[in-house]
C-alpha cells in the first residue's frame, strides 16, 4: 500500500496518542472538578432554629432563640 508509508503511520500514531492524552486530561478534568462539588455540599453547614418562651433551667418564662449547626460542617 503505497498510501500508508513509515512516515504516515507514525503520523497517525502521533495523533492517536495526542488525542487520547487530550481525552485523559479531560475525564481527570470532570472528576477533580466533581469530588470537588461533592466535598464542598459534604461539608455544607444545616442551621436549624429553636424557640421557646420558657427556660427550664431557672423554671421562668423567657424568651428563647437558639441556632444550632445539625450539619456536616464545621462546628463553631
């Protein structure tokens, strides 16, 4: 076959290899980027509010508000 010599192979090869290196980058790309997301929503804080109107610890009514960190994330 005349039309595919050495040098033609080697060219395909070439680009083959280039492609699929291009191709690799890509899909590591993609998955860095969504481990990122899923640690990012993994550590994502959930604020829950309370409320009440009586204090049991001094047995008076009091008005209560409290905000509690029930998530994943940092506890501060």
């Amino acid at each position: 076959m005349k039309f595919l010599n050495s040098e033609r192979l080697n060219l395909v090869i070439a680009l083959c290899a280039i492609f699929i290196s291009i191709a690799s980058f890509y899909a590591t790309y993609l998955q860095a980027k969504a481990a990122n997301i899923q640690v990012r929503v993994m550590t994502m804080p959930v604020v829950t509010f309370d409320q009440g109107d009586f204090d049991e610890s001094i047995q008076k009514p009091t008005i209560i508000f409290t905000l509690h960190n029930t998530g994943s994330g940092p506890k501060s």
